[in-house]
C-alpha cells in the first residue's frame, strides 16, 4: 500500500475507534431506561438509584468529551507532523537508534501524560469527590501521578530499548526474539508486582491474627489450598472503593485486601470473595490468560515485524525514511483493529472464568455470601444494573451482576 493511502488508513481507524466506543457509550445511555433485574431488586432505594443514574451519565459525558479531545490530539500529531518533529528532535540527540527510540517515545509520553493530567484531576476532584468515592488529598495526588510517571517511563524503556537493540542485530528475527524478551520481562514484572511496584504507591501490612485470618485459614486449608501471605493495603487513603485479588503465583502468591473492605463486609462476605479468587487458581485460570496473552502478543509482534522496515509506514507520518520508533507509533494505530478483535476475544474468555470461579464458590457453600458481597460492592460504588448486551460482550472481563448473583444464589 502506498504512503498515501496509509495515512487515509491511519485517520480512519483513530475517528472509528472513537465512533465505535461512543456508539457503545450511547447505548448504555438507552440501557439505562430499563428496569432493574428483579433478582436485584431493592440494592439501590429511589433516592440511590438515582444518584447512581446520575454517576453513570456524568461519566458518560466525560468520557464522550475526553475521547473527543484524545482523538482530535492523536490525529493532529499525526495528520500534521508531529512524528516528523519528534523525530526531528530524537535524531538530533543521537545517531543510536536505541537512544532515538528512547528519546522519541520519552516526549510522545510526557505529552500524552500532560494532557490527560487535567482530565485526571477533573475526574478525581470533581466527579468522584461528587459522589463521595475520593479521599486522595493533592499532595497526594501529585505524589502518585509523578512516580507513576516515572515508573513507566522506566518500565517502557527497559521494553523499548531492549526490542530496539534486538532489531539492531537481527531485523529478520526480531519479531519472535523480541517477542520472547518481552514475555520473560513481563513474566517477571507479574512474579515481583507486589515486592517492586505495589509499595511504591500503598503500604501492605499482613493482615493480623483474630477472626478473619482465621476464617481465610480455614476456608483454604479446607480446599486445599496453601496460603502463606495475606496482606492490607491502605486502599482508603485514595478512594471510599473496595476490592480483593490475589497476585502473583507459585510461593509468591499471596491474598491482598482493600482496607475498606474491612469497612464494608462481613468475616463471611470476604470469605466468599476470596472463595471465588481461589477458585480461579483452582481451575488454572492464571495459566490460561497467561497462555492467552503470550499468543496475542505473538501475533502482535508478528505484525510489526513486517511493517517494520517499512518506508510507506514512515512516509505516511511525515518522515524521510523507516525507522524503528516511527514505524511503531504508525503501527500502533493501525493496530486497532486487531487489537479490538482481541479484547473481545480476552473478555469471552475472560467471562467464563469467572463464572468457573463463581461456580468453585458456590459448590464450597459460599455462594450467598459472595452474592451478598457482590450486591454490597456494587452499589457502595454506584455499579451500573443494566449495561447493553452489546457493550457487555465487547467491554466487559465480568457476567453482569444480576446474571453472577442469579447463578450464586439459585
């Protein structure tokens, strides 16, 4: 394809990707009209109900507004030359294509994360402050948004630079080297998440002895299942939301919970909560997604390693010639949709794990309490009742809630 018929390509699949993710914002406007599922009936009163109507059409309406100006942005860098600038700029540096990788994406992301920040803070201290979900204080704020920064800068340049060097040796090969690279990077990233990342932003201290440690134990120890780790963190310093996961794997695994769970659930809700998570790891479902994320990102650098080299890419942005940190950022665009098909594929797979691991906690008797946890969780967070079928089964990692709470309690 030629130069010119890529960049045509290019602009088409960004204005999509927002028409297509609008039209399913839009539906959820109408879905909102429909009456509650009766096996949720009585979870919000009148006067609840309508602030989570309220909720949700606010975040609609920003998200509409912010993809709105994301896209516009996306495609003026773009349609106006702004790879050819930031390449410009990367090229002046250096003549080290490992440095001009560095370089180019080092500005893309300090420019893409000052302009969302505005938006960040609108949600943060007007949105969810309005309802009564933030309790992040602006010192705090501005602390998490600089080491996140930071810290992905330094996780995507450890990746960026590591594939460049790679294509620098072997462009032939690069695409299934680099692709190994890059699963054992993030393979080790999942192992230490909680030793290297989580206390950079939240303090986890092991949950103390007394009935709900106790309860965990012997819940675990009655499905055979080995914990040696279960841990607080300080979720509550940021957001009035609660949660629970586990992470990592092998002996590294441990239970992490929100401390506003603590607030919010009985010793038995929690218990069937982590019933459920156990149940993910008792059908293998960590292995799985794992399984299924190494083959998607395969055939991601599969892709790329035939665009790669290519000058109609570079052309397309405005730039002289291939080059390894513009034919990704063109490529990334024109990912999209690939990378849709995918996520709706991740999310069918995805939806059946989790209703596996909703059946594990049910068929240990604890399906009325995870039930009651989920119905709790959901409207102390003002969850949507009734999403569009079709924004479901192309956004959704998760059943609905009246379909999980149906199952577990029939």
């Amino acid at each position: 394809m030629s130069s010119e018929g890529l960049y045509g390509l290019v602009i088409c699949f960004v204005l999509a990707e927002y028409v297509w993710s609008s039209f399913l914002t839009l539906l959820n406007v109408k879905a909102a009209r429909q009456p509650v599922p009766a096996v949720l009936a009585g979870l919000y009163d009148e006067e609840s109900y309508r602030r989570q109507q309220a909720y949700a059409m606010t975040n609609r309406k920003f998200t509409l507004f912010s993809g709105a100006v994301s896209t516009l942005v996306t495609l003026g860098i773009f349609a106006f030359g702004g790879f050819a600038v930031f390449d410009g700029a990367a090229r002046s540096v250096s003549a080290s294509p490992v440095v001009q990788t560095l370089v180019f994406w080092g500005i893309f992301s300090l420019i893409t994360w000052f302009l969302s920040l505005p938006f960040d803070i609108y949600r943060t201290f007007v949105i969810e402050q309005r309802y009564g979900f933030n309790r992040i204080t602006p010192k705090l704020f501005v602390a998490d948004e600089v080491k996140g920064l930071l810290t992905s800068l330094v996780i995507m340049s450890v990746v960026l630079a590591l594939c460049t060097w790679i294509y620098t040796l072997t462009p032939h090969w690069f695409w299934l080297l680099a692709w190994v690279a890059v699963s054992l990077f993030s393979l080790f990233m999942q192992y230490f998440y909680s030793q290297l990342i989580v206390p950079l932003f939240n303090k986890q201290t092991p949950l103390p002895e007394g009935e709900l440690r106790t309860a965990i134990e012997t819940f675990a120890a009655r499905v055979d299942f080995r914990i040696d780790n279960i841990y607080l963190i300080d979720s509550s310093k940021r957001s009035s939301k609660s949660n629970a996961y586990f992470t990592g794997f092998g002996w590294r695994k441990r239970v992490v919970l929100y401390d506003t769970l603590m607030e919010q659930l009985s010793t038995e809700e929690i218990v069937g909560i982590l019933a459920h998570e156990i149940g993910h790891y008792k059908h293998h479902h960590i292995l799985r997604s794992l399984v299924a994320n190494l083959i998607s990102n395969l055939l991601m650098f599969w892709l790329f390693g035939i665009f790669i080299s290519s000058d109609a890419l570079a052309l397309a942005a405005g730039c002289e010639a291939a080059s390894f940190h513009v034919n990704l950022g063109v490529f990334s665009l024109i990912y999209t949709p690939v990378s849709l098909v995918l996520d709706i594929v991740t999310n069918i797979l995805s939806r059946n794990h989790e209703r596996q691991a909703d059946a594990f906690a049910k068929a240990q008797g604890q399906g009325p309490a995870e039930a009651t946890a989920l119905k709790k969780m959901s409207a102390k967070s003002l969850a949507n009742l009734t999403p569009h079928p079709l924004v479901v089964f192309t956004e959704y990692s998760h059943p609905t809630l009246a379909e999980r709470v149906e199952f577990l309690l029939k």
